[in-house]
C-alpha cells in the first residue's frame, strides 16, 4: 500500500535553515506529483506548491514563492520542503500529499511535520 | 488565480439534520474540486472529488455537487463522528487553492 512517510517534529531558531522530507513508499515517486501543504496553529490548510519528481517540474503558491524550496531525490523516492531562513511564523505543521497537475486530488497524506521556530 | 469561498465558516447542528457547506469559485472553473475531512489532529481525508465522486470508503450520507463557481458538499444525517472542519479545494492547475474550511459541530 502507498504510504508517505515524513520526517520528525524540529525545533529551531530563527534564522536557522531547515530541510524536511516526505518519503514514499508503495511504488515509484516520480510517477506521481507531491505536494506541500501548511497548517499554521489553529488554522486552515494552505497549499505551498508541488513537485514532479520525475523531471523536478515545480510550481509555487504565489505566497510561498522565494521563501521556501521544494525539491525531490526519485532515486530515494523523497521530496523535501526546505526553508534557508526560518521565522517564527513558519512555526505550523506541514503535510506532503500526493497529487498532480493533470487533475488528481490529494488521495494520500503524509502524517504532518511540526515545525516549530522560537528563540 | 482563481480563490476558493466557503460558507458558512461554522455551523452547529442536531444528529440526524442534513447540512450542506458551499464552496465558491471567483471564477468558473471545471469540475475539479475536492472536499476534505480533517478532525482534530488529524491528516486531511479525501471524501469527494470531480465535484461528486464519494471517495472509496467514504460514507453514501457524503455528497457533492455543482459546477462553474458554485460546488457544494451535503452530509445527508449528521453522526457524532462527521465532527471536523471541512475544506474544498480546486485541484486542476496551480495553484490548488484550498477554501478557508467550515467548522462542524453537534449541537
């Protein structure tokens, strides 16, 4: 059975850089497009962008555009959300999910990465 | 890009009353939309998609419908369980906006 699976809670400072992953087992990532949501505390769900890890195809919300990096290993099966520089209001939980660009919904969920930014 | 509406952004009802959550488009869109179920602390759940196909698993008293800018999910006999915030979103070209979520509770 499909499963993503996502790396640990983090606990940084501002300013310091952060690389999450999801991990997809089940078959193969790069037939399939994962995508990156947030949940800021108490919040709804915001879509970040998505990635095509079989040419690195990527697509970014006009919000998260140059603040964060999206990027996948198909070798690995892994996608990545990466932040160069965290602020405190990156703190939220962010979910990957399978989807695409040619009309799929998002069938699959990772369980969630807390990321929480505090000095 | 196209924004997602949802309405109401709570509702209280009985256990057993029919509730129905709208979602707008700001413009006509095509029929990929999806409702998701998130209960809390949990992940998101796929309940519909193409606007009115009940996902594998997902209970008949779930419904979708519409078209163009307006999209609606039906809970035909609310149950205890169906306590969740609801959210839709447009799935076809980027951005896949989701809606700002309605909240369900029992009354």
């Amino acid at each position: 059975e499909l499963q993503l699976v996502q790396s640990g809670a983090e606990v940084k400072e501002p300013g310091e850089s952060l690389k999450i992953s999801c991990k997809k087992s089940g078959y193969s990532l790069s037939t399939d497009h994962i995508a990156w949501v947030r949940q800021m505390p108490g919040k709804g769900l915001e879509w970040m962008g998505i990635i095509y890890p079989g040419d690195s195809d990527t697509r970014y919300s006009p919000s998260f555009q140059g603040q964060v990096t999206i990027s996948a290993d198909k070798s690995i099966n892994t996608a990545y959300l990466q932040w160069s520089s965290l602020k405190a209001s990156d703190t939220a939980i962010y979910f990957c999910a399978r989807g695409s660009l040619a009309g799929m919904a998002y069938d699959y969920w990772g369980q969630g990465t807390q990321v929480t930014v505090s000095s | 890009d196209i924004q997602m509406t949802q309405s109401p952004s709570s509702l209280s009802a009985s256990v057993g009353d029919r509730v129905t959550i709208t979602c707008r488009a700001s413009q006509g869109m095509s029929n990929y939309l999806a409702w998701y179920q998130q209960k809390p602390g949990k992940v998101p759940k796929l309940l519909i998609y193409a606007a009115s196909t009940l996902q594998s698993g997902v209970p008949s008293r779930f419904s979708g419908s519409g078209s163009g800018t307006d999209f609606t999910l039906t809970i035909s006999s609310l149950q205890p369980e169906d306590v969740a915030t609801y959210y839709c979103q447009k799935y076809n070209s980027a951005p896949h906006t989701f809606g700002q979520g309605t909240k369900v509770e029992i009354k």
